[in-house]
C-alpha cells in the first residue's frame, strides 16, 4: 500500500507528512544550517543571473513539467540570499497571489514565470523530501485550503485559486491532487489525542488568513468513519497583516512616511502607496519598478526628511527588504512574552532602533481582532451552538501565539477548554490522515 501524503503549503512556512495503515502521520524534515527542521519556509531566492547555469534538477526529473532555472527554497533560499553579495530575487509570501487575477506572469532573470511555475518549485522541494525519506512514490496527495483564500471576493476567485494550486502540485509530480480545509485537518490531529467526544473549536492562525472549524470528534466519530464538520468560516486576516500593522505604524515613519517634499512648488504628502507596498512581503518586490524608483529619487532631491527617503530607497535597491521583514517578525515574536520588544534594523546606513509595547502593538490590531472575533462569532451562530457547549479550542498556526489572541479565546470560552501544540505541523499531519479516509 503507498503510504498517503498531506502537504500544507502555508503563506510563512510549508509542512509535508505520509500516514501509513495504522493511522501514524510522520512529517519529513529539512535541513537548516546545523540543525533540521520539520517546517520548511515558503520562500523562494533567484540567484543573480548567470548564463552558464544549469537547470532546476528537481524539475527536470519530473516527466511534463517545465525546465526551471536553478532556484532555492526554503531554507536553502534564505541561506544563499544572506550569503550572496550581489542580490537575486527572493520570493515571499506567494500564497497571497492565487485569488489574484492581476498576477499572470513575473520575468526573473529574463524568464517568464506563471504562478504555477513557482509554487511548483516550493512543492516539489517538500515531494522529494517524502521520496527520499519515507520511500514512497508520492503521487497522491491532499493539500490543505484556507476556508477563504487571501484577496478572494467570490466564488469564481476561489475556484481560481484552487485550480492554481492544483496545476502547481501536478507540475511538482504529483498526479491524484484533493484538497481539505486546513482546520479540518487540523481537527483530525487534535483528535488523535481524544479518548472520549467533544465538541471543538480549531482556529488555524496562518500568515495570509485565519479559518475555524466546528467539529465533533473523538471515538465515536473515528469509529463511524463520519463527516465531523459541523461548520466552517474564515476570514484574510493573519500573520502578514499583524506584520504589515508594525512596519506602518512603527518602521514606515523612519522611512518617510509622514513627511512631505515640494514638486512644483507645491508642499505634498510622501505618497502613502509607497509604504503600503513596503508592508505587504509579496507586494515589496515591486517597488523596485524603475518607475518607482524615478519617484522615489524625485520625493528624495526635495524631501523635508531627505535621510529617511534615503534610508528607504537603499533597502529596496540594495533588496535589504527580507532583512526588514525579519526585523518586524522578530519584534512581534518578542511581545509574545515580554510587554516591551525592541526592533532593531541594523543593514540600513542610518540603523532603525525603537522599542515598542505590547499595549501599542494590539491597539494597532485591535481592528483585526473584531473581525476574526466576528468570524468566530458567525460560526457559531452558522451552527447553532453557544460558547458553553464548546467542550475545546484548540489553536494552531503561528499567531496563536500571540497574547491577544489567546486572550479572546480564553475570555468567551474559558482558560480551561484552551488546547495547542505543534503549531506548525499540525495540518501537514491532519491532511495525511484524512487522505487515509478518501
């Protein structure tokens, strides 16, 4: 029997895992620097052009798809865009495209690339891993969904979505391609831990959306083999947005923004378009438009804070925006146990330094958080249910981690009923043990 396979291909990182008969799910790992990983980031980095460059082997073994210039991804990408003196391309964040129907193609290093093509490198990175490691085919598959995916208006963009990461996932190698709900699958790890029923709550934190499922679970429902949705929602509010939240309230300001400069003879805002591009990781690339760039030289020549247009001008030409992500990551990771982090930017000829409160953080968020509370709230309305007859919650996904977001779990369903755990690898674990019931 091949062994079943679940791949979680997230905004921020990626997981794969093969289940076998007797219902044990195993994630593959991937090497980072000294150590392994079982997550693997969903990044990819195009090294500076170079003609004499051979291939993508990971592509070229695989029967009908495309030749590829040679990339990195995941961890390899990172490592070889920190190292690399003359900066390539580094691709973030490319999730938050599938809805998209203005991306069709992007030209790096003078080749035409769909968005197929480079998701289809990332998971064909995480296919090999479960080749070489578990020794199995892997030409099934089921892939993990958002209940809404990022940027998606209606039905028509989600069906765009979908068949986007199919075609990517056909293009890896894979040939039998179904997809699940990633809190769905989520809910069939969680209840690997259940020797009695429950009523739960799964709330997926990725970085381009948070999703919720109502499900029952526990022996009876394994033993029935049933459907234990009750109920989905979701909502395009996540990780990247909480990200974007510190980089325009606390980095952008050090940038510019804010600030004015004169163009015919006229006092003007620095254009705020500028910054929120700047904001979103998979938008940042393209301030490096050469038309962009005339802009920025210009608000620079005849800027009141001219430093500051400098400093913002230096980390998009010299592609330091990676570096600058990080640096935001980082500081929101800190809030999580500390009421004070710092934020530290050190690439920069003019160093970026501040200190920021938790209290300030989850004001800026505040926002966000009504709407992912409403989320909840709608599904629970959707089902019928009220917060008491939750028996769990149980949380996944990186910011679950964070402080006001716990908070509102544990303040309309109580401390007590507050589940986690393997954050990360959860759904990738989920998806392979649901491929075991289809």
């Amino acid at each position: 029997m091949e062994r079943v396979i679940g791949l979680d291909f997230g905004t921020t990182n990626s997981a794969i895992a093969v289940a076998d008969a007797q219902r044990q799910a195993t994630l593959a790992s991937f090497k980072a620097g000294n150590s392994s990983t079982t997550s693997f980031r969903s990044i990819l980095y195009f090294p500076p052009k170079d003609r004499t460059a051979g291939r993508d082997s990971s592509s070229a073994t695989q029967p009908g798809t495309k030749p590829k210039i040679e990339t990195k991804a995941g961890p390899d990408a990172i490592a070889s865009y920190l190292e690399s003196d003359t900066k390539g391309r580094l691709v973030v964040s490319i999730k938050s495209y599938l809805a998209s129907r203005l991306f069709t193609t992007t030209s790096i290093n003078g080749r035409n690339y769909t968005l197929e093509d480079l998701i289809s490198v990332i998971l064909s990175r995480l296919r090999a891993a479960a080749i070489d490691q578990f020794e199995t085919p892997a030409t099934r598959v089921v892939m993990g969904r958002p209940v809404r995916f990022s940027g998606a208006e209606n039905e028509a963009d989600e069906a765009l979505a979908l068949r986007r990461l199919k075609t990517a996932a056909e293009l890896a190698g894979f040939t039998e391609v179904s997809f699940e709900f990633e809190p769905v699958a989520a809910a069939y790890q969680y209840e690997t831990q259940l020797d009695h029923d429950e009523v739960v709550l799964i709330g997926d934190f990725g970085g381009g959306t948070s999703d919720f499922t109502l499900a029952r679970l526990g022996p009876t429902r394994k033993s029935s083999g049933d459907n234990p949705v009750i109920g989905t929602s979701g909502v395009a509010i996540a990780g990247d947005t909480f990200d974007s939240r510190i980089m325009m309230q606390l980095v952008a300001p050090k940038l510019g923004l804010g600030s004015s400069y004169v163009s015919l003879g006229k006092q003007l805002p620095v254009p705020v378009w500028i910054y929120s591009q700047l904001s979103s990781w998979h938008h940042m690339f393209l301030l490096k438009d050469p038309k962009t760039m005339a802009v920025l030289r210009e608000v620079k020549s005849q800027a009141s804070e001219p430093a500051k247009v400098a400093t913002l001008i230096q980390i998009i030409s010299e592609n330091l925006g990676y570096a600058l992500y990080r640096a935001v990551e980082e500081t929101k990771l800190g809030l999580t146990d500390e009421e004070i982090a710092t934020f530290k930017f050190l690439y920069a000829i003019d160093h970026l330094e501040d200190q920021l409160d938790r209290w300030r953080f989850e004001s800026w968020i505040q926002e966000d958080m009504q709407k992912i509370a409403a989320s909840v709230q709608s599904l629970l309305t959707q089902c019928g249910l009220k917060p008491s007859e939750i028996d769990s919650v149980f949380l996944t996904g990186g910011s679950s981690f964070v402080p006001v977001v716990r908070r509102y779990f544990s303040k309309t369903f109580g401390l007590a009923k507050l589940r986690s755990g393997e954050e990360l690898t959860t759904v990738a674990k989920g998806l392979a043990l649901r491929a075991l019931e289809r």
